[in-house]
C-alpha cells in the first residue's frame, strides 16, 4: 500500500472513531480531541514517508559501502544500515588489489584514497622449512598507478568510501542500526525491521557478511564448500622497514603469515579445524614459544601477547548461495559467498559485486523502472568468478595447508610452482592476474548523475 493511501486510511478510521464518540462529549472537547489524535496520525505518516527509500542496503562492510556509493552516484535514494558504532574493528580483510585500485581510478579517486596510510606490496615471498623463497615483483607489467597491493587497515578503506558517499546528497549512512529481519509485502521483500521499525524500500541489498542475518530470514540455501583450519588473528610490534616485508612461514605443521603494517606484524596463525580446545588447553605460554619457533623474527616480540584477549579467532568458511536473490532482494559480497583467507581475494571480490550490481540496477533504479527481473543477472554476472576463486582456494586448502597441518614433522619443501617463480619472472605475470584482477573483472559502467559535492 502506498504511503498516500495509508494516510487516507488512517484519517479516515481516526475520523470515524470520533463521529461515533460525538454524542458523548461536547462539541470543544470532541474538536480538541480530534485535531489531537488526527495530528499524532499525520505524524507517524511523516515519519513512514522520511523512512522510505530506492535502495537499503544492510551491511556497511566493503560490499555494502562500494555499493551506497556508486548507487548514489548514479542518483538512486540510497541508505546503508551498518550494525557498529564506527568502522574500527581489527583483523578484517584490508589487502586492497589492482583491481579495487583500478575501479576507483576510474572513479577519479584512487589518488585520494592513497592519502590514506597504507603499505604497498610488491614482492611477497615465503620462508618455507627454513628456506627463503622471494617470488619477486608480481605486478611488474602492470599500471605503474595499481602494480602493487595495499596494505590499508579497513577502517580507514571504509570511512574514505563513506567521506565519499556523503558527498552525494542521496547518500544516507547509519551507525549504529542493525537489520534484523525482513519485512514482507505480497511475497515480496519491501525492506527490513531496524530497531523494531519498518524501513521500506524499492530494493534491498543484503551485504551483512558472512554470519547474514538477511540470507537467513529470506531461506536462500548455503552450499558449504569446507575448510580445513582456522585462524588466529594477533599483532605484534615491529621496526618499521622501507621495504615492505610482508611474508609467509611454514614450518614444523605449522604456517603462519605475517602481514607488515609499518610498525607491527599482523600475524595468522593457522591450525587445524577442531583444534582451538587443545590450542587453549596447552596455555599462552606454549603458543608463544610455538610462534617464536616458527618466525625466529618474532622471538622478541611475542612477549606482546599477555592474553587470549589479544588473539581474535577467525573462523573460516568457504561457502556460497545457489540463489543470490528474491523479489525485491539482492544478496552480495560475503553474505553472498564466505570466501577463504587466501589470496587475501575476500574483500576485492566483495567489491566487484557491487560494482556489479551498480553496473546493471543504478540506471534501471534512477530512471524508475522495476528491476526484479534484473536481479538474477548479478548472480549470473558474478558467479563464474566466485565459483573459479573458490576452486583454487579449495585446492590450496586441500594440497597445502591441509597437507602441512596433517604432517607436524618431516621436512618441508617449497612446493615446484613457488620455485618456478622465483626463478623465471615472466610466469609471474599468471598469478598476478589471477591474485591481482581475477576473472572477468569489472569496470565502473554505472551511471554519474552529476550530483557530487566539494569536501566541506
């Protein structure tokens, strides 16, 4: 029902009520009350109408936020619910790649964006049964504007999105709001319950990760692809170093990667699914012994973790939705496919589904057009891409890691791929694209309403 109508209905059951209670009161106080309560009624009426919009999208997470803004920038009312008070959550996936670099070149805006602090990884290696093994500049034949990756903590990837969205006056973001069901019309998706509201719109996009309250409440069914570990998340102080020296450790059953972030080590240590009862059960001081046995670099600098507060457990899934959306629905990012930490690919797939998305609903949405028989061409858009990067990961998780947390012992070689590139760069150029881009990899097509605004 629309908004008008809900209005004439309610004036009309308000004035109704009060025809039948004319005779019990005198005319002044009959009068009062009606303008009263016909007053209370055109104000919730309002506040319906001020909650309506053309696309909510649940979610503020690098999906979502790629999305509110692109949206807006084509001109489509737009309001992105995120959960949290603020962006500043540790150990989210910040390894933003060429191809997030290149989409927001195309934006006109990567150059801002690389005011924000990062690092830039342009060699990574591995130290792998006590052997160094560089593979060399990945990017090498790549724009010299997007021929790395940065290392930007998420926070800080997320709030210069959102410093960007508001620049367009059909941006709205909200701290601090969680959507937790759906609301139904017909059949139908017509927005979500917020805080015990109902927020209406023409197009809801569930971008809330991986744990999706919305993929949950709509029944879209999962297909769990598995994996073997799981994932310790802690940081640890370091010198900070020109060169970036971002690597992975292998040792013993064990692997850890350590992420530089300038003055610290974000650290994964990886072990074996079901494990984190012994882990916890063998103590603090065992793990820190471990670490230092496996990254002798961070002998010193383990004394940093004084308590299991200081690690976040990651736990992995690699999964995916058969259906990606429902009348009035879109489900995107991780809520849409959980991916595995390798290849650090998460977040950049995240945001090649918004761009996606934009690329195919923004014009169809500001021109006003229904666009519920569009929304099976982001899945079908996107689905080759997901189901390709989740094969590799599947394999990897299988062949490498699994292989090495099954074996605690023995020696352990770089596997022939990782010797090969270290020794020839032009194959260099394969794991670059795929790592780097992906498959079929998106650029901006959606539209510009020419509405942005000057910062301040």
């Amino acid at each position: 029902m629309k908004t008008p109508q809900k209005f004439a209905s309610v004036h009309a059951n308000v004035q109704n009520h009060f025809d039948l209670e004319r005779h019990l009161t005198d005319r002044q106080t009959y009068k009062e009350r009606r303008s009263s309560c016909l007053m209370v009624a055109l104000g919730a009426i309002i506040i319906l109408m001020t909650l309506e919009t053309d696309v909510l999208i649940a979610g503020g997470g690098p999906a979502g936020m790629m999305a509110g803004l692109l949206f807006a920038r084509a001109g489509v009312k737009t309001l992105v619910l995120e959960k949290h008070a603020d962006f500043l959550r540790d150990f989210r996936g910040d390894t933003v790649h060429p191809s997030t670099l290149r989409l927001f070149s195309e934006l006109g805006i990567l150059e801002l964006l690389m005011q924000r602090p990062h690092e830039k990884l342009r060699n990574p290696g591995a130290l792998i049964g006590g052997r160094r093994v560089p593979i060399g500049n990945l990017f090498t034949y790549f724009d010299p504007h997007w021929d790395f990756i940065a290392l930007m903590p998420q926070w800080e990837f997320l709030d210069f999105i959102a410093e960007e969205a508001r620049r367009y006056p059909t941006f709205e973001l909200r701290m601090n709001a969680e959507a937790s069901d759906l609301l139904w019309e017909g059949g139908c998706v017509a927005g979500v319950i917020c805080d015990g509201r109902a927020l209406r719109a023409k197009l809801t996009i569930a971008s809330d990760g991986r744990s999706s309250i919305l993929r949950s409440k709509a029944g879209l069914s999962v297909i769990d692809l598995g994996a073997p570990m799981d994932v310790f998340w802690f940081a640890l102080p370091k010198p900070h170093t020109v060169e970036n020296q971002t690597t992975g450790v292998v040792s013993g059953g064990r692997i850890l990667a350590l992420i530089d972030r300038g003055d610290y080590w974000q650290c994964a240590y990886i072990f074996a699914k079901g494990e984190i009862d012994e882990l916890r059960a063998r103590g603090l001081p065992v793990l820190r012994e471990e670490v230092g046995r496996i990254a002798p670099l961070l002998a010193d600098a383990v004394s940093a973790l004084d308590s299991w507060d200081d690690l976040k457990l990651l736990t992995v899934k690699l999964d995916r939705l058969e259906t990606w959306h429902l009348p009035g629905m879109l489900v995107i990012g991780d809520a849409a496919h959980a991916m595995s930490p390798i290849g650090g690919v998460g977040i950049n797939l995240a945001i090649q589904d918004a761009v996606a998305a934009a690329n195919i609903l923004a014009r169809p949405m500001a021109e006003g057009r229904d666009v519920d028989p569009l929304l099976s061409s982001v899945r079908k858009r996107r689905i080759m891409p997901v189901r390709v990067m989740q094969a590799f990961q599947a394999l990897a998780q299988k062949r490498i890691i699994g292989g090495v947390l099954a074996r605690p012992s023995g020696v352990v070689r770089p596997p022939l791929t990782m010797r090969l590139l270290s020794r020839h760069s032009w194959l260099r150029a394969i794991p670059a694209a795929f790592l780097g881009f992906g498959i079929r990899a998106e650029h901006i097509r959606s539209p510009d309403s020419g509405q942005r605004q000057s910062a301040g």
